[in-house]
C-alpha cells in the first residue's frame, strides 16, 4: 500500500484531484490522501473570509498571509471547503 500512497501523493502534487485503482484495498489509502487535511480547510475558509472582508470594503485587491488572493486561489478554496463538507470536515476551532 506504500507504493499506492507515493503514487496518489505524487498525483496530488501535480494537481489530480484523484486516483483510480483496480483493488478497493486501496480506496482507503487514496481517500486518505485527496481528502483535505484540516490546514488546507482552515486555509480555504481564510481566503473566503479575506474576500468577503474586501468586498465589504470595496477593495478589488485581496492579500492574505502577504500574498495576493486571485481567481484561482478562491476557485481552489471553494473546492476545498465543498470537499471538506461533503465528507463531514469543518473548520478547527482555535
């Protein structure tokens, strides 16, 4: 199941956003790794809150954490928190 792991890690990493397999063995393995990890949700749910902040306040440039937001970011934020949902996740409470 190693091998399953690096590979599906290694399709994340290039940005597949899953894997397919011949063995239901591995389905828990690739759910592990293309499920979002709770950073990645909190990240998401920051990038929203950032851009609904800047729209309250006019603002058409967005920066979170110093670096700017922009179109691809918030499309990959929204993907994350409908995944997280999906799946029962949410954000951490700090």
């Amino acid at each position: 199941d190693e091998g399953i792991r690096i590979d599906a890690e290694k399709a994340k990493s290039l940005g597949f956003t899953g894997k397919s397999s011949i063995s239901p063995r591995h389905v828990p393995v690739i759910n592990e790794v293309f499920s979002p990890s709770q950073r990645d949700i909190d990240y998401a749910y920051e990038v929203m809150e950032a851009i609904r902040l800047a729209k309250e306040q006019g603002r058409g440039a967005v920066a979170l954490r110093g670096k700017m937001i922009d179109a691809p970011i918030v499309s990959r934020a929204r993907q994350t928190i409908e995944a997280a949902e999906a799946l029962g996740l949410g954000r951490s409470e700090h």
